[in-house]
C-alpha cells in the first residue's frame, strides 16, 4: 500500500489541547509535582473509572547519524534531562511516552503510548540484526538532522528513500532538525530547508535548546506524530469511523 498523505496541521486534532483548562485532569496524570512522570514498560496512566480513555499504541523509530542528537530527543520527548555529552548509544534504547490528544471530529480524548527506539548509529552499521528489529512492525519514523551539521542534513534524501521502497508497509515520516538554538552555528540554510519540504511534502519540526518543565516546546512534535498515526490508521482501515487499535480498547 502506498503510503498515506499527511494531514493538513490541526485538521485531526484539537492542536494545542495542552493549554485548554479541560484537558488538565488529562495531562495531570503524565505530570509529578509540575515534572514528567516516568512511565515502565509495564506502567501507563490511570484515570477514574468515570472518565474511561482509550490509549493507543506505536512504535516510533528514531533515525539519523551519529551525534545529531536522537537520545538527546528521546529524552526531550521523556522530559528527562539531555546530557551534555555526547554518548555513543552502544545498542537499541527503548523509552515509553504517554501523550493525550483530543480528536477535532468526535471531541473523543485518547492518550497516545509512544515506544520510541533509540538505536547508535554506529551500533546499526555494526550490528547488521539491530535494523531489522527496529523496522518490524514500526509505526512512524522520525528522521533526524542537525542545524550545525550539514552533512546529516544532505543524506536525508538517502534516508527517507530507503523507507520508500515497497515492500515497506506505510509509516508515518516526519522530519526534525536538532540543535536550533544553535544558531550561530547554523550550517542549513532556511531556503534549503524549504526547497527539502518543497520536494518531499513531509512535516519537518525543529528542536534545541534546554529541556523546560512545561510541555510547550515537546507539544508540536507529540501532536504532529499523533496526528500522522491517527490518519494513517483511519486511512489503512479504510474509514475514518473504524479505527483498528478498537479491539484494544480498555474500558
Ligand atoms: N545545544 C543542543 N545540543 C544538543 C541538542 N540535541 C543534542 N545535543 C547534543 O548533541 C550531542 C549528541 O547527542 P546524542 O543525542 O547523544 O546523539 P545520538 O544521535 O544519540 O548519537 P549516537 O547514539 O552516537 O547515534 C550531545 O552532546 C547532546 O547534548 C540540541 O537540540 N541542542
Ligand atoms: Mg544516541
């Protein structure tokens, strides 16, 4: 199948939610003491029983070269602190996000679980049976590339065209530049930027900077990505009534 278009930005969901007084019993529960909670593998948000929301699950992969900043978002993503040094991850991280969105249509609240992969990438030129693991059954790519570094940004093309090839199943691609507050070192040109979106019709967000408390700066990329897997799956199941996560409805 091919793959699906994306949507027009805030045509899915209510963009912005986060700031709506309604949505704050919402979000209090991905929150401790005004911080991010930590959520296990085997943990997940809890409502009363009065307000029963489906959650929903993906598997996001994180792509890009080494050093362009793919844990350093994993953990923006988390709202864990992004450590100053660069790292080299050695295998596959895996961190679980819990992000609650509200549909345009149907005014239905879902909370969105987000299973991001972080693999090295010197680890996936190493080890040739991490990729495989981190493309079987993935729901959405996030293609990094770095303000300060321009050869991540010119193998994008390279990038995005691997995950073109049939017979991939559709995922969901978006594009995010790293490293935006760095700005006096900036190596891509805002033109460049435009004429990459120009040809490859894919929401591109930027990122940088230090990770704040609020959830102002993650919001855009969490609503972006939920709004893509929204989509796709209506699209895939052939209506946008029918959803196919349905059968793991927890009441
Ligand atoms: N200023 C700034 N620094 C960043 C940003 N994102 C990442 N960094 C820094 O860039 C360096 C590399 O980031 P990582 O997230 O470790 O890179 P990676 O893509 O996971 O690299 P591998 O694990 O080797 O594949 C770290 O020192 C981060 O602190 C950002 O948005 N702004
Ligand atoms: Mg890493």
């Amino acid at each position: 199948m091919a793959d699906v278009r994306p949507p027009a930005p805030g045509s899915v969901l209510v963009s912005d939610w986060h700031r709506c007084k309604e949505s704050k019993e919402f979000f209090n529960k991905i929150l401790h003491k005004k911080m991010r909670k930590n959520f296990g593998l085997l943990e997940s948000p809890v409502m009363p029983p009065q307000v029963a929301v489906d959650t929903v699950h993906y598997k996001i992969f994180i792509s890009g070269k080494s050093g362009v900043g793919k844990t350093a978002l994993a953990a923006r993503l988390a709202g864990l602190s992004i450590p100053n040094l660069h790292y080299e991850t050695t295998g596959i991280e895996t961190s679980v996000v819990y992000w609650p969105v509200k549909l345009k249509d149907s005014g239905r609240v879902l909370f969105f679980r987000l299973q991001l992969w972080d693999c090295g990438e010197n680890a996936l030129r190493r080890f040739d049976h991490l990729l495989p693991s981190c493309k079987e059954q993935v729901d959405a790519v996030l293609f990094l590339f770095s303000f300060t570094d321009r050869t991540s940004f010119d193998d994008l093309s390279n990038q995005i065209a691997k995950w073109m090839v049939p017979p991939v199943s559709p995922v969901v691609k978006l594009v995010v530049g790293t490293k935006f507050d760095l700005f006096m070192h900036c190596d891509v040109a805002e033109r460049d930027v435009k004429l990459f979106q120009e040809r490859w019709r894919l929401p591109l967000l930027r990122v940088g900077g230090e990770v704040g408390d609020g959830l102002g700066d993650i919001a855009p990329v969490l609503n972006c990505l939920a709004e893509q897997l929204w989509h796709q799956d209506c699209v895939t199941a052939g209506s946008a009534g029918i959803h196919t996560q349905e059968t793991e409805t927890l009441l």
